[in-house]
C-alpha cells in the first residue's frame, strides 16, 4: 500500500502549477463559471422565487436599475410560480474578451422559454448586463 502522504503532494504541486499557469498567462476562465452557467443559475434563482440569489448574477450597473419586485416579476412570468420549472438548459452563444451572450432554454408549467442574455465581466466574474424580458 502506498502512503498517501506523496500522492496527495504531488496532486496539490499539479494544482498549483495549474493555477500559477492560468494566472501568469492570463487565462481568465479556468476558475470562473462560463456564461451558461451564470445564466442558468440566474434563471434558477428567479424561478425559484430566490431574487436574493438572483441579484448577484446580475453586473453592478444592472443591479443599481432592477429591483426585487421587477426579479420577482420576471421569475413569476417564467415558471408560473415559484418551483413549477422542470429544466433549464444554457448555452454560451459566444465570447469575445469581456463581453459574451448566452441563451437558456428554460421548460416550466407555463411553456417553454428560451431567452438570451448579454453578459460582461464584472468583477472579473461574468454578469448579465442585460436581461431580455420573457415573451
């Protein structure tokens, strides 16, 4: 049997070569969640009621304009009610520096949705800088 002293060595030694290389080169999504992933936990979030959990999802200069009733609003229209949706799907459309646009395919009681979002970086994160009312 192997001590597991080395092994655990040698793995956090990879994981830190890993992030020294991401940071020194500049790589700026290894350690950030892609586009899709904000929006599908936006779209989560304000499904689900949680506009507390939306709001960090959206970028500083968006956050400043949209209030908890308009959150709450855009997650009622979508899922027809707090916990009523049955998927949601996103897809980066594309990336170009410190811009990016995703869609999410969102399936609930009401319909299907599919709804696309602008998004920048914010903070060094991803954030929707605009949010596309549901039609």
């Amino acid at each position: 049997m192997r001590p597991v002293g080395p092994v655990l060595a040698a793995v956090l030694v990879a994981l830190g070569l890993a992030a020294a290389d991401a940071h020194l080169l500049g790589d700026r999504q290894t350690f950030v969640p892609p586009p899709d992933a904000v929006v599908e936990g936006f779209v989560r979030a304000v499904a689900l009621g949680r506009e507390d959990r939306a709001a960090p999802y959206l970028a500083e200069e968006l956050r400043k304009k949209v209030t908890e009733e308009d959150l709450q609003r855009y997650g009622e229209k979508i899922a027809g009610g707090p916990g009523t949706v049955s998927e949601v799907r996103g897809e980066t459309d594309w990336m170009a520096g410190d811009r990016a646009s995703a869609t999410v395919l969102c399936r609930s009681r009401t319909g299907e949705w599919r709804l696309r979002f602008e998004l920048r970086r914010d903070g060094g994160l991803w954030r929707i800088a605009e949010l596309e009312p549901p039609r």
